[in-house]
C-alpha cells in the first residue's frame, strides 16, 4: 500500500508541496504551506538528524486550532527510518474551532541537504474510522442598513448680466431705387372694433306733436308667469275666546200660569264693564198646542243692556213663531203656539253688557198661558266673553 501526493495537493484543507533531491522515484521531504499566512517567508534553517520513528498512537479527538505562531528555523533532515506498522485509524473527533491565524514568521536560512534515510516498509492499513458528525453552520450575520441618501446641493448663484455693447455708427444711405410695380389690391380689412360712445349732446327743443297714430291691436294674453316663492308664514292670530257650555239636566215644567220657572244649571256669572255673547237651544214640549212659551234672564244686579230673542215652528210647514226680552227677568213678547203637543226644537241668541257691577245671570222659562209647557233634559246653553 503506498500514497501518492502530488506538488499542491491538500490534506485536510491544508496545501502541502514536494521536494526532490533530482533521484527518480525517491521522496525527500514534504513541508507544509498555508495559503493563509500574511508574512513572508523565513530563511531555510540548517537540515536537523532524523529522530527515531515512534509507534503509531491512536488518534485522539482534534483539538481547537491555536493561534499559528511564528515559523522556526528549519532543522536538519534526519536519516529515513524504517517504516513502522500502519495503526488503526482512529475515530474522527468533531472538528475544533477555528483559531486565530497568527502572523506569517521570516523564513529561515536553509541547512545542507541531508542524507536519504531507508525507506520503511509500508504498515498494514487501518480500519477507517467513522466519520465525524459534521459542524453546525454558524448563523448568517444581520446585513447592515442602507445609508441615508445625502441631501441634494444648493443651486448655485446666477452670474451677473454682461454689459450692453454700445450702438453702432450709422451707415451711409444707399442711393434711392427705381420705383417698384403697383401691387394688387389688398383685401378689405376686417371692420374695426366699435368706438366709445360720444358725449351727450344737448337736448334738441321739443318737435311738433304728431298726429296721433291708430289704436294697434290688443296683443295676446302673454304666457303666466312662474309661481312665486311661497311667502312667510305670517303671525299667528290672537287666541279666540272660549264658550262656557252649561246643561238642563232634567225636564222642567211650569205650572198651569205664565210665571217663569228657573232651568237648573242655566246660570252663568258675569264680570263688570263685559260684553257676553248668549246661544241657547233645545227642545220644549206644551200640552195644547195653541200654547206658546217664553225665555229671559233674572239678573242679579243691574246692567248696560240685555237682549234675547228665540223662536221655533208654529206650524210644521214654514210658519215660525217667537218673543224676545229686552229687561231683568221680563218678556216683551212669547211665541203663540206650537204645530201640536209633540216635542219641537227652540233656537235663542242675545248679548249682555254689564256696568261697573258683577253678578250672575239665570235663563228662566215661562208658558204662554195658564197650560203646562215643559223645557226638556239636554236643553244647553252656549255663553262667550267677547269683551
């Protein structure tokens, strides 16, 4: 079994070379070189004496890598010893870190070319050892960031403005040329742009009237306009006045005379120095019908004026009869008989003024004669301050 190592081969990444003493087939020594080294070479040290060769140990773990030192002189080269036995090739520790390189040291002065020592007899190989789990990738490092951009420069200064040249000398006329061909007429221009309007002139003394000229026919009704915007609301009207409503609860009869009789609940009170509007209206009911009825006002302390008129059918076809009353608790005149003895609806309006003084206003009911008339339930009575 033998190796073969050819000038710049490497053996675990590192480059070696191969020296020759000029005998064919015979190796001198092989030195080895790193590609990695700064300094220069050293001088070649004096050849040293070749040491015994000791056993083959087996191979241990590999250790960090430390920091190259400088190169020593090169010692001489001992004689060749024999071969020894090839040991077993040990398990492959894990590889160690990688350790600074150090400078490159001076080659040292080289010694006399030593004596080719007897080549060994080639040891029996080892068994290869397992291969060592191979090192973790170191982490990529963070890439740097991007430099900011550096603000674009000021424009510069505009230069001055160079002075004018001064004017020339005027040239000497030429002499005057024959005269040329009419030319064609031109186009007319484009009329001109309207002048201001002149100043007023005075007023000019009035002409003879004219005769006068025929009436001109009426023209057409012209088309309407469009609907103008709605107008604003305008403001809202004093708040009207309020009826007080009172009610007759129950029928009431008069007695067989003409004396009047009170209609419960028909009474009002007044303020003085007021004006009350009065409406009244009901149903009555007499027991002949050749009776009529009345209606006025007791009042309980003396007033401007009071007015009342009523009325109701006389007749079932169109014929009215009624009475009003013109003082406290008195009739002027009463109706005069009613179609039959049936019910028959009764109307009355008035106004009362009052004076200085307040008091209270009672709706009294009467017959026309000595025969019974009723006023019936529901009979109401409508009463309006209006001033």
């Amino acid at each position: 079994m033998s190796l073969k190592i050819k000038d710049g081969d490497e053996i675990q990444g590192i480059p070696y070379s191969i020296r020759s003493n000029g005998r064919k087939g015979r190796i001198i020594r092989f030195t080895v070189s790193s590609s990695s080294g700064t300094g220069t070479q050293g001088p070649t040290g004096p050849q040293g004496a070749t040491g015994p060769t000791g056993n083959n140990g087996s191979t241990g773990p590999t250790g960090p890598q430390g920091a190259t030192g400088p190169t020593g002189l090169q010692g001489a080269t001992g004689n060749q010893g024999t071969q020894g036995t090839q040991g077993s090739i040990g398990i492959q520790g894990p590889t160690g870190a990688q350790g600074a390189t150090g400078p490159q040291g001076e080659a040292g002065v080289a010694g006399p070319q030593g004596t080719q020592g007897t080549q060994g007899s080639i040891g029996i190989q080892g068994t290869t050892g397992a291969t060592g789990p191979t090192g973790a990738q170191g982490t990529q490092g963070t890439q740097g960031s991007q430099g900011a951009q550096g603000p674009t420069g000021a424009q510069g200064a505009t230069g001055p403005t160079g002075a004018q040249g001064e004017q020339g000398l005027q040239g000497v006329a030429g002499p005057t040329g024959p005269q040329g061909l009419q030319g064609t007429q031109g186009t007319q221009g484009s009329i001109g742009l309207q002048g201001p309007t002149g100043a007023q002139g005075p007023t000019g003394a009035d002409g003879a009237p004219g005769v006068q000229g025929t009436q001109g026919t009426q023209g057409s009704i012209g088309i309407q306009g469009p609907t103008g915007p709605t107008g604003a609301q305008g403001a809202t009207g004093p708040t009207g006045t309020v009826g007080e409503v009172y009610t007759l609860a129950g029928d009431q009869a008069t007695a067989a005379n003409t004396t009047p009789v009170t209609l419960t609940g028909l009474v009002f009170s007044y303020a003085a120095n007021s004006k009350y509007r009065i409406w009244f209206m009901g149903r009555v009911q007499p027991t002949a019908a050749t009776t009529g009825c009345g209606f006025q006002f007791d009042l309980s302390s003396a007033v401007t004026s009071i007015d009342v008129q009523f009325f109701h059918q006389l007749a079932s076809t169109g014929t009215l009869s009624g009475g009003h009353s013109i003082a406290d608790d008195a009739s002027v005149g009463v109706s005069s008989g009613m179609p039959g003895t049936s019910t028959y609806p009764v109307t009355g309006f008035g106004i009362l003024i009052t004076t200085g003084n307040t008091g209270t206003a009672q709706l009294r009911f009467r017959s026309e004669t000595t025969a019974v008339t009723t006023c019936k339930a529901g009979f109401t009575m409508v009463i309006e301050k209006i001033a």
